[in-house]
C-alpha cells in the first residue's frame, strides 16, 4: 500500500517537472520585443524573420526578407507600423500597427465598455462587405475583435485576419495577410499566440472618479465642528429660556399671593384687541414667525382665551396670564409634552433660525423700499 502511494507521487512529480521543462522550453523558443514609448511588449517565435522600427541598419533579417532597408522604414512609418514579422517559409506576414487618437482615448480601453457598447463596434466592422465574420475574443483580460475578410488587388486575392484592441488609449492591430491561399487553422494559431503575448507594465482602466476620501474627511469634521456649536447655541438657548420661564412663573406666584386691588367702578372700558396686539407685537406676521419658531422648537401653543379690556392672554398650560408678550416672550409656551430626539430638535432649530432670517431680510427690503417710496 506504501509503495503504491510512493509511485504516485513519483509519476506526480515527474509529469510536473516535465510539464515545466515544456513550458521553459516553449518560452526559450521566443523572442520578445520590447516598446518603451508604450510600455509594452510581444512575443514572436525565434525562427520568425522580424522587423522593427528599431532594427538596424545592415541587419542580415533584411537580405533574408529581400527588403531595402529605407523603403521598409519610410513605409513603417507612414502606416503606423510598429513590428512586422514573416514566418520562415515566407508564405505569410503579421504586422503590429499601434495608432493614437481623440477616439480611442475616450475608448480607453474595449474591457472598459459596455456588452452593448462592444456589440456596435462589431456591427460597425461587419458592416464592412469584405469581412466574412468578427467575434469578440477575451485575452489576458483584455478584450480584442477578431476579424476575417478578404480583398483583391492587381487580380490577386489577399486573405487578411486581424485581431483589434484598444488598451491605455491606444488601438492596435494584429494583422495576418497571406496571398493567394486561405489562411490555414496553424497560421491563425500563430496570430492568436502573438495576441496572447501582448504584455503590458500597467493597464489602465476607467472605474470612475477617484474617490477623495481625505476630502471627505475634512467635510466631516467640518460639519461635525459645526453641529456641535449649533448643538451647544441650541441647548444654551434652551436653558436660557427655561430659567426665564422659572423666573416668570415664580413673578406670577408671587403676584397671585398678594391681594389684588379692586378697579374703581368708574373705570373706562378699554377697546378690544386683537390677541396679537395683546401680546405686543406689531403685526400678524411677525407673531406667527416667532411663534413657529418656538412651535418647531417643540413647545406647543394652545390659547385657551384672552381678556383684550385688559391685555391679558390666557393659557391651556397652567391658566396663567401674560401681560406683555414682547418683554415675556418665552413665558406664554409650556414645555414640550414628550421629549423629541436631538437630532430632530436640532434640525428644527436650524430650519427655524434659517426661516427667520430670511423673513427679517424680506422685512428689511420691505421697508427699505417702502422708505425710498
């Protein structure tokens, strides 16, 4: 039983070291060509004749190819031609273009587009009556259109697959072409590999703003800096009110205890008022202002009645009386009944103060206006 597990992990290892003598082996058979303007590179395999845009003058690849050196690089540089690479029996070519443009840097990248978005360049390309199909291929997480079409020129048929990508704003384009025979399945392999081997140092891809969180922060504790002061104003206003209210509810305690005085009987009858005159306010505006503010404040303000002969507001809080609402403003209002959370009453308090502010400033063009009339 123990020398039958030991074989199997001996034929374990063996098949793994050989399966990664074949990879090293693969790998040791191609030569990578390097791009620093773009930060990328391709891999082609040894025995390919390649041409770049950085090959030398006098290099032996150009007798081999039978290609003058100043026409190839005049061509090269007028197609955008980066690399071109001819297998060893010369019967095809693969071209690497690489073009830049206000298009493809709003592209970005084809992995950065919708499925929708994708399916319209396809369409665009198939549109094309030349081109028999074009897919969508995944490689390396980079999203490339892989297309085949056919052309003539002179009278010979040219059979062309392409593979087409956007990657970091740039497009490029893989491009087999072959004259006279169809592209076989060993030839679209070696296009696809060279595909596959397109290596870059950083892909950029649009996820969206980024997101400042420091900035965020700071408006944190910005804001949180100032719901403290206005919890701090809020609550010092409040204890103020309240040690008014103490001091007013112990005046009037006072006064119940001491004897009151009879009125003379000859007394004059005093006109009626109206109960926001009773309480000193100029005007009904200015009464219903102050007394939303307090209502939002979380007091409630019931009047039960009034005696206007002799400017006296009665209350449903205690029954008590308040002779002058302007100098015992804060007086009339009982208490709230139930206690509302403090991010509520803060909140009401702000939108209180923010409204009459800005019936203060209305009133203030209000009578500037009125001035100038």
């Amino acid at each position: 039983m123990r020398a039958q597990i030991i074989r199997r992990i001996t034929m374990i290892l063996l098949t793994a070291i050989l399966l990664f003598g074949l990879v090293i082996h693969a790998s040791a058979l191609d030569d990578t060509y390097r791009f620093d303007e773009f930060g990328m590179s391709i891999k082609f395999p040894k025995n390919d004749y390649v041409i770049t845009l950085n090959t030398p003058r006098g290099d032996e690849v150009f007798d081999k190819v039978k290609l003058d050196f100043d026409e190839t690089m005049t061509a090269f540089k007028a197609a955008n031609i980066y690399l071109r690479a001819y297998d060893p029996e010369m019967v095809y070519q693969i071209s690497m273009t690489i073009n830049k443009s206000d298009d493809t840097a709003a592209i970005n990248n084809y992995a950065d587009l919708t499925s929708a978005e994708r399916k319209s360049l396809i369409d665009a390309v198939q549109s094309d009556g030349s081109v028999s199909s074009a897919v969508e291929v995944k490689r390396n997480g980079n999203i490339f259109i892989d297309s085949a079409r056919e052309t003539t020129v002179d009278g010979e048929t040219i059979y062309i697959n392409q593979c087409n990508t956007v990657i970091n704003g740039m497009q490029i384009d893989l491009t087999l072409q072959k004259t006279a025979e169809q592209i076989t399945g060993e030839e679209t392999k070696a296009l696809s590999n060279a595909a596959n081997s397109l290596s870059f140092d950083h892909v950029r891809r649009n996820t969206g703003p980024v997101f400042d969180w420091w900035r965020l922060l700071l408006w944190v504790l910005i804001l949180a800096a100032l719901a403290i002061a206005i919890s701090v104003i809020y609550r010092h206003h409040n204890a103020a009110k309240k040690r008014k209210l103490e001091e007013r509810r112990s005046l009037r305690r006072k006064a119940a205890e001491a004897p009151e005085e009879s009125e003379p009987a000859h007394a004059e009858e005093k006109e009626p008022m109206t109960f926001e005159e009773s309480l000193g306010y100029k005007d009904d505006e200015e009464f219903a202002e102050r007394a939303h503010a307090d209502e939002m404040a979380g007091y409630d303000i019931k009047v039960r009645e009034t005696d206007p002969n002799k400017g006296i507001a009665y209350f449903e809080d205690e029954g008590s009386s308040i002779d002058d609402g302007t100098d015992y403003f804060d007086t009339y209002f009982k208490e709230p009944t139930e206690q509302r959370p403090w991010y509520r009453r803060l909140g009401s308090a702000i939108a209180t103060y923010v409204k009459m502010a800005a019936n203060r400033i209305r009133r203030f063009f209000k009578n500037l206006f009125k001035k100038k009339r």
